[in-house]
C-alpha cells in the first residue's frame, strides 16, 4: 500500500530562531572596570547593618 498518497498532514515548518544578544555590526559594549566593582563591594561589606 502507498501511504504517500493517503493524505496526511503536511509537516509544519520550523519557526525561525530568535535572536539573542548582540547583533553583527553592532557597537561592542565595553565592560565595567572590576576595581571601581570591587570597590563598592568593600564599602558595601564595612557599611554597618
């Protein structure tokens, strides 16, 4: 028997990914300096609770 012709359901097509994080072309973000993060972490820790 040919199940080709039986009719069935069309395979559905695959939504297009999404795109994440930067796009190609885009400006480079650049990161921030770890002393001035390393910084606040330290006054944060001697702050009194």
């Amino acid at each position: 028997m040919d199940y080709s012709k039986s009719g069935g359901s069309p395979s559905a097509k695959p939504a297009p990914k999404a795109k994440r994080g930067a796009q190609k072309g885009a400006p480079k973000t650049k990161a921030p300096d770890k002393s001035a993060l390393l910084a606040r972490m330290k006054a944060a820790a001697q702050k009194p609770s």
